[in-house]
C-alpha cells in the first residue's frame, strides 16, 4: 500500500461521509442490537450464576414424603458423585405485624450448602435468633434487632418448632428464591440454627437434603457443561432413591401396624368397664322412681286439705268485713244526730234574738212619725207667709211702676203712703218690713226677703219627703221580718221531732254489734287450730322431694359420664378403623428430586434470557441484510460514480486490487468501525436498558453487564467478511472491465427496450426509473420495510402486552378484590366476612383457592386451584371455551386448565394431571376442559371434583368481590377485624404488577423504535443522497427548462411515495412475523399475551414511517433548490 | 517597440490584411482591430453611411459598447460631420462640442474620454468614418495616430470601392433581450473573480447571434445570466423592456418556462424517456407547446421518436434536444457549444436543424462555440475576450449550414 494510495481511500470516504456514516451507523446498529441483548442474557445468567456461587446454591435437592433419615442422609452422601449432603428442618408459619401477615417458612441454617447471602447484620447463632429474607424483611417493614413471632393457623408454635419468639440479627438473600414474588410465589424463609426446632419430635429425621456434586465446581450454573454432568449423578440419585422409598415404606408400616393393635388393645377394657357401670345407673332410676311415686300421694292429700282452709279463711273474713261495715254505719248514725242536736240549740237563739229586733223598730217607727208631723206643721206656716209677702210685693210693684209712669221719685215715697197704698188695695205691710224708710228701699227688701223665704221653703220640703219616704220603708220591712219570723219557729218545731226518734234507733243498733263480735272470735280461734295443722304436712313433703333430687341428680352425673365414656370408646373405635384404613391405603414413600432446573427462580431467570437470547437473533438476522445489503449499493453507486476515473487508474497500470483497495477502506472500514461501536453501545447502552428492565424482579437488582469477547470477535469477523463480500460483488463488474470500457461513456444497456405506453408519462418515467435502478430501489424499500417493521414489532408487543391486562382484568378476571380467610383457624370467618359483605351490598362468592404443584413436562410445576359452585364462580370469572370461545359447562367432571398451560405441556381434554396436595401426595385430575387465560397458572374445578379427587371437602377460604362503587378500604378495614382474615388482595394490585411488565416491554419497544428511527433515518438519507447525486443532472435539466422545485421534488418523491409503499407493505407483514416470534419469545409458562396481528400497531407503524420517510426526503430535497443550474454541460 | 516602427508595422498589417482577403468584412473587422490595438484603445467603429437614406450605420465595432442598432444621420453628431465634410478630427473636449452625441457610445456604457474619427474617403466620396475612441492610459490622440488612422481609412475605403459592401440599414431591431454593465463575480479563495466585467449588449428578435471566446473568457456565464439560470453580480438585464436583474426564484422559473429553450453539448436527455416522451415532458408544463410529434419531425426524428436516449446516437440525441428546445416555442433558444461532442457531418446536421429553426420560427438563437467556421451562420458574431466585449461583427452575407466547412 502507498502513502497516496491511503489518502486517496481517506479522501474517498470524507467525500462520501454520508454513506460511510450510515454503513457504520447501521453495521453498529446491528451488532450493538444482536450483541447487547446477547450480553444481557449472559449478564442475567452470569449475575444468576454468581448469586449461586456465592451462596453455594445445591445442585439437587431432596424432599420426603415420609421424611429423610440419617441412614438416608448417609447413603446419599456415600451416592457416587456426590460431594456433600446437609440436611434441612423446616415449618410453616405466619408472621404478622401489624395488619400485616407473611406466610413464612421457617428453614433450618445450613453451612456449607445454600448459605445465605448476609444483607446485613450477622446469621443466628442462638435458638431464640432468626435471619429474615429482604423480601420478609421489606413486606413487614423489619429490620436488624426487631423480634418476630411465628404462628400457625391456631395461633400456637407451629409443629417441630421449640419456640415463637425470635430476634432478627440479620437480613440475607436466599438462593432458594433467586426472582421476586411476583414471579415466583411462594412463602420466604426465616432461618433458625438447628436447635430452635424440636428435633426430638422429628426422631432425627430431616425434612429435606441439599446436595452438592463433586464435578460441577467451577461450572457456571447456568451453562450447558453444567446441565449435562449432573445427569449422571441424578441417574443414580433416583436410583436410590427407589430403594430407600420402598424401606422406608416397609418401616413406618410395621410401626403403624403394631400401633394399631395397642390401641385395640387398650379400647377393649375400656368396654368392659363402661357395660359395669350401665348396670348401675340402670338400678338407680329404679329406686328414684318409687320415691318419687310415694310423695306424689302425700302431695295430693295436702293439696285437699290446701282448699278446705282456704274456704274457712273467706267466711271469717265475710264476716269480719260485716262487723266492719255495721260498726262503720252506726259511727255514721251517732255523728249525724250530734250535729243535729248542735244546730236546732243555735236555731232556737236565733229566733229569740229576732223578736226582740223586731219590736225595737216598732218603737223607732212611731217616735218618727211624730217627728214628721211635727216638721210639716212648720213648713205649712211658712209657706203662708211667703205667699203674703208675695201679694205685697206685687202690689208694691204696681205702685212703684205708677209712681216711675208719673214721674215720680221713687226712693222719695214715703213708708207711709206705701202702707196706706197697700192698705187701701186690702193688704198690708207686714212688720219685718216696717224699718225701711221709702218705697225703692222696702220693695228692694221685700224683692229680697221672697228670695231667701223660697229658697228656705224648698230646703224643708226636701227634707220632709226623705223622711217620709225612711218611715215607709222601715214599715215594710218589719213586716217582712214579723212574717219570716212565725215561719222559722215553725220549722224549729219540726226538727225537734226527728232528733228525738233518731236518738231511738242508735241505740238499738249498738245492742245488735257488740253480739256478732262476740260470735265472730269465736270462729277465729277454731280456724287456727286448722292452719297449724297444714303446715306441719308441708315442712315434710318438702323434706322428702329434697331427697328425691339429690338422687336424680347423682344419677344423670353418672349418665353424663358414662356417655362420654362411651363416645371416647366410640372415636377409639373410629381413629382405630381409621388407622386401619390409613395403614391400608397407606401411600408408597416418594423421594421428590429437584436439580437446579425445579427451583423456580432459577427456571425463571433461564427461561427469561433464554427468551431474550432467541429474541436477538429474529433481530440481527434482519439488521444483517440490511447493512449487507446498503454497503453493496452504496459502494457501487459511489464506484459507478467513479467509473472513469477507475478506468483511468487502470490505465495507468494499477493493479486490480490496488484499485479495490480504496473501496474496501469504504466498506469494510466502515463495517469495522460501526461493529467496534455496536459493541460498546451494545455493552452499555442496550444491555443497560434490558438489565434495567429486569431488576426489579431480581433480588439481585440490575444483572450485572457482560462483554463476551469471543462472541464479539466472531460477530466482527463475520461483520468484516460480510461487507468484504459485499464490496467484492459491487466491485465484480469494474474488476472483468478493461480500462478502456470503463474511460467510455456507459453504453446503454443491450436489448431492446420496448417502450411501453401504459399509463401517465410520469407513471410510466417513475416505472422505468425504478426499473433501471432496481438495486437502489430495493434497498430503500427494504430500507422502509426495516424501519416499518421494527415500529410493528414494538408497537405490536406493546400493544399486545399492554392490551392483556384489559383482557384478563374485566374479560376473564371479573372481581375486584380477593378478601381471604383461614377456616382452620375460624369456623365462622367465612359467616362473617359473609355478612359484612351482605351489609355493605357487594356482590361476592366463596370459593376454594390453593396453590397446588403438577406434573408437567416431568417437572413440577405451579397452580393455583380455584373450586366452589361453578354457577356463581362464573359470575366473577370467565370460563370460555379456548378453541371455540363458548362458555365452558359448570358441571364439569374434570378440570379446567388454561390455555397456556395446556399448550406449554402438552395438556388436552381428557388427558389426566397428576396434582400434588400440601403433603406432596400425588392425585390424579382429568382435564375437562381448556379454557382462555393470559396470566397466572390457574386450574378451576367444582367442590364437587375437588371432593373426588382429594378425598376431602375444598374448604372455602377466599371471597371473590365485585366492589363496583362499594368504599374498598372500608370493606378491608371491616374484614380485617373477623378473626382467621388473613389478607385482602386487588386486582388493582395485580394489574400494577403487570404494569411494571409492561413498562420492560414497552421500555424495549421503545428501544427498537429508536433503533428503527436511527436505522432508517442514515440508510434512508443516504439512499436519498445517492439518489439525488445520482439524478442531479436530470433533475438541473428539469430545473432548466422551468420546472419549479415543486414540479421537481414531486418528481422525485412520487418514487419515494411507491417504494415507501412497498416497504410498508412488506414491512407490516415482516414486523407481524417478527411481532409474533418477540411475543411467543416472551411468553412464560404463566403468561401469554395477545397474538393477534395488530391493526393499530400496523397504523401506526405506517403512519410514523410515512412521517419518517417524509421528514428524511424534505431534508434530502432541499438541495433541489441549491441546484446549480449552471454545472450542466 | 519604439511608437513609429508599431504604426509601420500596424499600416503593412492592415494593407495584407485588406489585400489578402476574399473576405471584405472580416479584412475590415482585423484592420479595425488593429488599428484599436495599436493606438491601445478601447473601441472603435466603422460607419458606413447609406446614400439613399443618408443615414450612418456602425458596420463594425470593437470594445464594451454595443452599438449595433445605432443609426446616425448625415451631417448631424460628430460621426455625420466626420462623413458629411469629409474632414478628420481629434476631440478632446467633449463638453464644449455641440457635435457630440452621447446616446452612441455612452448611453451604450462607454463614457467617450477622447476620440479620433476620420472619413472613409474613396477618391470620389466620402462612404463613412471610421472612429476610435478612449487611449487606454487616458491620454489624449496626437496627430500621429490620427495619421495611422486616416492611412486605414484611405486603404479601406479604396479596398471597399473596389471590392464593393453594401449597407443594410434595414428599418431598427425590436430588442429581445439587453445587458447593460453586467458584471458578475465569483467568490475564489479570499476574494472575488471578476468573470464578466461590464458587458453591454443587446439581443434582436429573430437573429442568430455566435458568441465566440476562448475558455474562460465568460461567454457561458453571460449566456446563463441570459438564460435565466444565474444571477448577475451588478448591472442590469432587460428582457423585452422588463427588468431581470434581480429577479425572484419563481419568476426565472416562469422566465426559464415560456421563454428560453436550451441545448446543450451534452445533450441532458432523460435517459428514462423516450425521444418523443422527452419531448412531451417539457411541452406538457408549457403555456402553448408546438405538438411534440411536430417537434420530433422538425428535427427529423419521427422515426426514432419511440427509441430511449441510450439507444441513439449524439447527433440524434442533440436533434431530439432540439426538438425539446423548440416544442416550448421560446423567444430564444440558447445553445452552448452544441456541436461540440459531435462529429463533423453530424455537428452539419444539427447546425442545418437550428439554423432551419431560425429561419422558420424566427426564433432568437444565442449559440457559444469555439469554433469560428459556424460564426459564418450567424447573422452578428460577438467576440468576447477577459470578461468583456470585444467585438461586434454583423454578417451582411451569412452562410448556410451546409456551406461551412472545417
């Protein structure tokens, strides 16, 4: 290589920096899409894998049905292959606090296998010490120091443990429970030491052997190598297995046997003894009886003589209450003639008193009346004289008006002539009237005199009527009183005439009582003797009943006990049978053998980066052709640019590969580069993301990143080979040409070309344009197709993944919320929780749920069993048909299973399941139907089957509730305080859980969008770049002749429009392939999802490419309008 | 070169040149050129005066001015004194000159600083003048050089007396298109280049004009500044009296639509169409295309009209890109160096095309060659040299297509 030869490729590539830009964006792209989730998935194996080693997690583990014993311990240690066995202790329990319960499993400290890994704080070392898993430890929110006590559903310690009560000194992880439990259900430990459990009880038996191998250290768990050497160590475990199976079988028959056969032993004397004692009661009754009949006579007697006395008794107190009466009466009669007497005495004073009144106003009387005559003597004479005053003055008023007519004076008259005036008209002067001296004075005087007389006269009339009208009245009165008087002593008369014939009949009626007295004490005394008599019959019948009782009373004592004797007897009888049908259908001893595979957080994180694994090739596969294919166009479109110059090269004496070495530092640079870059953004950026996902199902956390070096270097390899190929096959044509074809002008393709007249000129130009340049086309079409199907496949899994939670919450699931009790514990939780649920007016239904493990693909697996009165089931959860989607029969005599897990092991209608109870007893379960579901691992059956199967009745301990608009914290707050509540579950809850799901998938969706984008947006702009350079001299010509650059960039976007069609065509069904494969990829045994093709995914996708590829063209054309017009030749 | 020997040796050139010729207007453009360039001047021109109109015409001229169109009557201006008395004169003051006419060279862009003008005088009358103008050092004319000038003008006028020129003083051309100072500059390194550096011409309607110029020179320049597809850097274009100096986008798209058909030295057919279908493209955009097919026949192509670019030869091609320049029925038809990919018989039949086109149309064709042989087509011949005008030529007798030989 020379100096120019370097520059020269250097130069090339800052020419065409787009293309080479997009081949090293698409290259890294690719292997940074295919390697990182590589490494994630051997980042979570390896994280998995160094959890395992730190906690020396088992390579087997065993679990008895009739537990492990020493010699069994010893013979597996002895098993060869095997490095070392500890055996495990363990019971379970709850913990609470709080409001809070934790189902708990409380495990035995073991010290070389399956070592807890220390949070914080230190492992137990006492018996009243504990260590809680984190998960225990968060739920409960408990810490280092804080004590806990574990219960079993009675309240007590529960069995083989010493103690309830332990201290936390410590928060560790456990190998056992690698994923959360959200992904793996189950109780979490509590480790004690040894000595917290009562190995006595145990008899030295082990619940549980964890077992190491002595071939698989330094083997990462999680590795083919390691799943392949352990299967011959398992051979002969299982071997063994069946050996100590069958003795251990054989042992605990004979000591069950020889069991029975004491008890029978002991429940025959028992018979015996209990006939005795019948013997006696029977005897008893006897005697009890005649006594009884013996006071029933005396009873009667007294009773006769009770109605004899009674009568007595009623005629002496008649008569008493006569004698009273009498008495009462004459009390009455005495009383009344005294107040008789009383008032005639007062009468008679009275009347006296009045006569002497009466006479005293006579006397008054005729005293006035002489008065009055007298006084109206008086007036009379009065009265005459006022009349001659009169009759002077008139006269005098006469002379006077004839004197004053003469003209007269008046007051010059002299008293004379006026008495002689007066006299001669036959009157005269009287003499009080003699001292005036003239006329005017005397008629002045008289005038005056007239006055005071009348004024006096009426005075003494006035008085003078009064009188008379006093002197009438007290006339009349008296007589009123005169005649009042003679009637009052006339009545006076007639009382005195019955007071004294009263005074009589008192008297006769005392005589009449005093005898009935004396006849009355009489009877009285007779009467007591009687009653006397009475009593003393009473006091000793009561004696004797007294007697009577005490013996009735002994003798149903003696029956009480001699029933309860019998009904020990009886449950002798029944547990002896019992044991007998026990020993009988004893079940074989079974040794469950679980290698690392059967613990289900181990499967959980296998399956997982198994799924995500698979998941990168379906990517990369499609990323390859592209970068292949976009590295082959670009480099021939940039050699055919350079064809000339090739040619001149030649020419000039370059050798072939001197030539092909410019374009190789194009490509294969470019290839290299991009490859080196999608492996560290691989390594950090994509494994960032999809290990990001997954911790929060770890209680690991984030999975720690991995680079895998040899995969790295193999994927470069072939990244490189690939563009060389690439760039060997674009070159082919240039390499076969001579110099002198390559300097001349392209001949035009040979053949003839027949013009075809279909269509518009410009569908026809757009036809033939494509045509001649079919690579390019291809590659943008792919191009399209790529990013579209990249959106399908994201949407679609989003959306898929999404749109489950809507179908299962609503569609399959109908209940809110999950209330579940404790039966056991309290016989009347279900009443009760039952009630409050009537009262607040929910909708609910009592159903059987249990977690239950199968038999699937010969392993076991998980399900959670729901069974109760299918009718009333269905209302709150949907049973339809999978393959139909008809409603499912409520009768079945079988089992339904869901449609994931008839499809991930194989389970059809009438197939039989093998199911597990608690006591890892196996039964056998028809499948009666497969019925649709996405999420959980659910079996539904009737009480009824259930019954069938176990042999026992499903107790109801789980209300499934409609809350509908109920208040959902108040029912739990309610249900909370029924004894045996043990939690309150929502779907709510659930569908969170599932949220987080969602969030990985969508957050992985959301990465291949990007991807997409970036993807399509270098090869789409480079394609547009070459395309346009390549048209540029057309599209000037165009530009010359007047088309406007809209004309011109309509010209070219209608062959955008056409391939982008097609690759949204192919790209929706590449992306509903590719959509498919990712989610059957994701599926769990426990969760299936949607897999239907996506309609809105599709529009989606078609829509944003569209967008996408018009955003990249409006970049692309703007060069239309920098177009020199000038540069065409 | 001392000044006398370069007027000796100016005067022997000028005698070979116009004894030596078969070619009357081509010996009288090199005297003229010879005498410009010896008296280091920056235009010249020479007058013919047609007797029956008495009206002088510039049958030649060299330097930035366009004055082709220019007529000046008999007695009137300096040029019609000149002729008229038959008297040479040296101007220096061109201000206190009542004789000077400043729509000649100046309103054609060139202020006149000093000129000589001396009359064409056979013996027996006076044909015309013939006029130098502006010493490049900004002197003025002596009577030495006024000598070296009357010595040319005597020789040609005795050489046009015997070989005999006929003016056309044809009624004024309708303008189609005009320049007036177009400079344009290109942006190189730090500076600027200077490309065109004033050019003033004005296109007729219905001409074949030749712009001839060695690379370099700005002759594609002036023409894409003609043909819409660059901008001028100063001065200013007119089309048909609008003004497109400084036209938007859309508008020189409009221009570039109705107005100008192109052809080019490489043709620039679609390749993805056919001869025909090329042709259909650009007339289905137009405002009132000639029917393609006619198109296709004009330029003898019927046959071939359904063959792919790629499927017929360059002359064929260049015919069919004819076709595609005519179809549009353009005002003017650049074509730049169209012949030159091709061969000589069939560089013949497309000169044949377009000069057919010409002449049936009357369609403008601006065309830049290198080769001088076609400037005999044409009916004015521009020479263009460092970004300027340096001559313009008008054919009194041009030659057909198939008359040109090289």
């Amino acid at each position: 290589m020379k100096k120019t030869d370097l520059k020269d490729a250097l130069r090339n590539i800052r020419k065409n920096l787009l293309s080479w830009i997009s081949i090293v964006f698409i290259a890294g792209i690719a292997v940074a899409a295919y390697l990182g989730i590589r490494f994630s998935a051997s980042g979570m194996r390896s994280s998995g894998n160094e959890f395992y080693q730190k906690t020396s997690f088992r390579d087997y583990e065993i679990t008895s049905t009739m537990l492990l014993t020493e010699e069994d311990i010893e013979l597996i240690k002895n098993t060869k292959g095997v490095a070392d066995v500890e055996g495990v202790y363990f019971s379970g329990g709850t913990v609470t606090i709080g409001d809070k319960n934790e189902n708990v499993n409380a495990v035995s400290l073991t010290e070389r296998i399956n070592t807890p890994l220390v949070i914080s704080g230190k492992l137990p070392e006492k018996a009243d010490e504990c260590a809680v898993e984190d998960i225990i430890a968060e739920n409960l929110g408990l810490g280092v120091g804080d004590s806990i006590s574990i219960k079993d559903t009675d309240g007590n310690t529960p069995k083989y443990l010493k103690d309830s009560e332990y201290r936390i000194t410590g928060i560790v992880q456990h190998p056992d429970h690698l994923a959360k439990p959200a992904q793996t259900p189950g109780s979490r430990y509590v480790l004690l030491i040894d000595d917290a459990f009562d190995t006595e009880s145990l008899k030295g038996c082990y619940m549980r052997a964890e077992i190491r191998l002595d071939n698989t250290s330094g083997l990462s768990y999680y590795s083919d190598e390691y799943l392949d050497i352990v299967k011959d160590t398992e051979d002969r475990l299982k071997t063994l297995a069946q050996k100590r199976e069958k003795l251990r079988y054989q042992e605990l028959y004979g000591d069950l046997e020889k069991e029975i056969e004491d008890k029978q032993k002991q429940l025959d004397d028992a018979k015996a003894e209990l006939d005795d004692a019948r013997k006696q009661l029977d005897d008893g009754w006897n005697e009890l009886e005649d006594g009884e009949e013996k006071l029933k006579t005396a009873e009667d007697t007294i009773l006769q003589s009770d109605d004899k006395l009674a009568e007595a008794k009623k005629a002496l107190d008649d008569a008493q209450k006569q004698i009273d009466e009498k008495s009462e009466e004459l009390e009455a009669g005495k009383e009344e003639f005294k107040k008789g007497s009383e008032a005639y005495a007062s009468a008679d004073a009275e009347l006296k008193a009045n006569r002497k009144t009466l006479d005293d106003s006579r006397r008054q009387l005729v005293a006035g009346e002489k008065e009055y005559s007298d006084n109206f003597g008086k007036y009379s004479e009065a009265s005459g004289k006022l009349d001659d005053a009169k009759k002077v003055f008139s006269l005098l008023g006469q002379y006077r008006q004839k004197l004053i007519d003469e003209g007269k004076n008046v007051g010059s008259v002299s008293l004379d002539a006026v008495k002689e005036y007066v006299s001669q008209n036959g009157q005269s002067i009287p003499d009080e009237f003699s001292d005036y001296s003239n006329l005017e004075e005397l008629y002045n005087g008289i005038e005056d005199k007239i006055s005071d007389l009348e004024s006096e006269l009426s005075d003494s009339k006035a008085a003078l009527d009064f009188a008379r009208a006093q002197l009438d009245d007290g006339w009349a009165k008296l007589d009123d009183g005169e005649t009042a008087y003679a009637e009052a002593d006339e009545l006076l008369k007639e009382k005195k005439e019955q007071l004294d014939k009263a005074e009589v009949t008192l008297e006769n009626g005392q005589t009449q009582l005093d005898q009935a007295k004396k006849q009355l004490a009489e009877k009285q005394k007779e009467y007591d003797k009687g009653l006397d008599e009475y009593d003393n019959g009473q006091s000793s019948i009561g004696e004797s009943r007294t007697q009577l009782k005490e013996s009735r009373e002994k003798l149903e004592q003696g029956e009480e006990d001699y029933s309860s004797g019998l009904d020990d007897y009886n449950e002798g009888v029944k547990a002896i049978e019992e044991a007998r049908s026990n020993l009988a259908g004893m079940k074989d001893c079974r040794w469950l053998l679980f290698g690392v595979r059967g613990n289900p957080g181990y499967a959980h994180l296998f399956s997982t980066s198994d799924n995500i694994s698979r998941m990168s090739i379906t990517f990369s596969l499609f990323f390859v052709v592209i970068a292949a294919l976009v590295i082959y166009t670009s480099v021939g479109r940039i050699i055919e640019e350079q064809r000339r110059l090739v040619g001149a090269s030649k020419a000039l004496g370059l050798f072939n590969r001197e030539i092909l070495f410019k374009y190789m530092m194009f490509g294969v640079g470019a290839t290299v580069i991009g490859i080196i870059l999608g492996i560290i953004s691989g390594y950090y950026v994509i494994q960032g993301v999809v290990l990001s996902a997954y911790k929060k199902i770890y209680v690991i956390g984030r999975p720690a990143s991995v680079i895998q070096i040899p995969m790295s270097v193999i994927i470069l390899a072939a990244g490189t080979a690939l563009s060389a190929i690439a760039v060997l096959l674009s070159c082919s044509k240039l390499m076969r040409s001579t110099a002198i074809q390559l300097m001349q002008e392209k001949q035009p393709r040979t053949g003839k070309r027949k013009a075809s007249k279909a269509g518009s000129l410009y569908s026809r130009l757009i036809m033939r344009n494509i045509r001649s340049d079919i690579p390019r086309v291809i590659v943008t079409a792919v191009s399209v197709a790529g990013c579209c199907s990249l959106l399908v496949t994201g949407f679609t899994m989003r959306n898929n993944v999404s749109g489950v939670i809507g179908l299962e919450y609503g569609g399959v699931i109908r209940y809110d919320e999950k209330v579940r009790f404790d039966p056991e514990r309290s016989q009347t939780a279900k009443d009760e929780i039952e009630k409050i649920l009537s009262d607040v007016g929910v909708e609910k239904t009592a159903i059987y749920d249990n977690i239950h493990t199968y038999l699937g693909n010969d392993e076991l697996q998980t399900a959670e069993i729901f069974c109760g009165d299918l009718k009333q089931f269905t209302k709150f959860y949907t049973l339809k048909d999978q393959k139909s989607g008809k409603t499912l029969s409520t009768d079945p005599d079988g089992v339904y299973i869901q449609s994931r897990t008839a499809e991930v092991f194989g389970f059809e209608k009438g197939d039989s399941i093998t199911v597990y109870d608690k006591q890892m007893e196996p039964y056998t379960m028809e499948v009666a139907g497969v019925f649709n579901n996405y999420l959980g691992y659910t079996m539904v059956m009737t009480d009824e089957y259930y019954e069938k199967v176990f042999e026992k009745p499903a107790q109801m301990n789980t209300f499934l509730v409609k809350a509908d608009d109920a208040d959902q914290k108040q029912i739990e707050q309610k249900v909370k305080e029924v004894d045996g509540y043990e939690s309150v579950s929502y779907c709510k809850d659930e569908i969170n859980t599932m949220g987080t799901l969602v969030t990985i998938f969508t957050g992985l969706s959301g990465m291949m969008i990007i991807i997409a984008g970036l993807l399509a947006y270098f090869i789409l702009l480079n394609i547009n770049k070459m395309y346009i350079s390549q048209k540029t001299k057309e599209l000037t010509i165009m530009r010359i002749n007047g088309f406007t650059v809209g004309e011109v960039k309509r010209y070219l976007l209608m062959e955008t429009i056409v391939t982008s069609l097609a690759g949204i065509v192919l790209g929706i069904v590449i992306g509903s392939v590719m959509g498919y494969s990712v989610i059957r990829n994701l599926e769990a045994p426990y969760l299936m999802f949607i897999r239907r093709v996506n309609l809105i995914a599709w529009l989606l996708a078609a829509v944003i490419t569209v967008l996408f590829t018009l955003g990249i063209n409006v970049i692309a054309l703007r060069k239309i309008k920098r177009l020199k017009l000038t540069d065409v030749e | 070169m001392p000044k006398e020997n370069r007027f000796t040796k100016a005067t022997w050139q000028i005698m070979e040149q116009l004894l030596g010729t078969e070619s009357i207007e081509d010996a009288l453009s090199q005297c003229l050129e010879t005498v410009v360039e010896t008296l280091d001047s920056e235009a010249g021109a020479i007058w013919l005066l047609d007797k029956k109109t008495q009206q002088l015409t510039p049958m030649f001229h060299i330097g930035p001015a366009d004055i082709s169109n220019i007529s000046i009557e008999n007695g009137s201006g300096i040029e019609g004194d000149v002729t008229k008395s038959g008297k040479s004169v040296i101007i220096t003051d061109f201000a206190g000159d009542s004789r000077y006419d400043s729509t000649v060279f100046e309103e054609n862009g060139l202020p006149v600083k000093g000129m000589l003008c001396v009359p064409l005088n056979n013996l027996h009358e006076v044909i015309g003048c013939v006029q130098i103008v502006n010493k490049k050092d900004g002197s003025f004319y002596d009577k030495e050089e006024l000598q070296l000038c009357e010595h040319m003008a005597a020789l040609a006028a005795i050489t046009i007396d015997e070989k005999g020129l006929s003016t056309d003083t044809s009624e004024q051309k309708e303008i189609l298109a005009s320049l007036r100072n177009v400079t344009k500059e290109f942006p190189s390194g730090n500076g600027v280049i200077q490309v065109l550096k004033g050019i003033n011409i004005d296109i007729y309607k219905s001409e074949f004009v030749v712009i001839l110029g060695e690379s370099g020179c700005g002759k594609s320049t002036m023409m894409n500044i003609i043909g819409g597809m660059d901008f001028l850097t100063e001065g200013k274009l007119t089309i048909e009296g609008k003004d497109f100096s400084h036209p938007s986008d859309a508008e020189l798209t409009m221009y570039r639509r109705n107005y100008i058909g192109f052809i080019f030295q490489s043709y620039n057919l679609m390749p993805n169409l056919t001869a025909l279908e090329n042709v259909e493209f650009i007339a289905e955009r137009v405002k009132d295309p000639m029917d393609p097919k006619e198109a296709i026949e004009r330029v003898n192509m019927t046959e071939r009209a359904n063959n792919y670019p790629g499927q017929m030869s360059g002359g064929q091609q260049q015919r069919v890109s004819i076709a595609r320049a005519i179809v549009k029925k353009p005002k003017l038809i650049l074509a730049d160096e169209p012949t030159a990919a091709l061969d000589y018989t069939t560089s013949i039949e497309v000169l044949a095309t377009i000069e057919e086109i010409v002449k049936k149309y009357g369609t403008t064709v601006l065309m830049v060659t290198h080769n001088p042989e076609i400037a005999k087509m044409a009916d004015r011949v521009m020479k263009i040299r460092d970004g300027k005008i340096a001559s313009v030529k008008k054919n009194n007798h041009p030659l057909h297509a198939e008359e040109l030989v090289w």
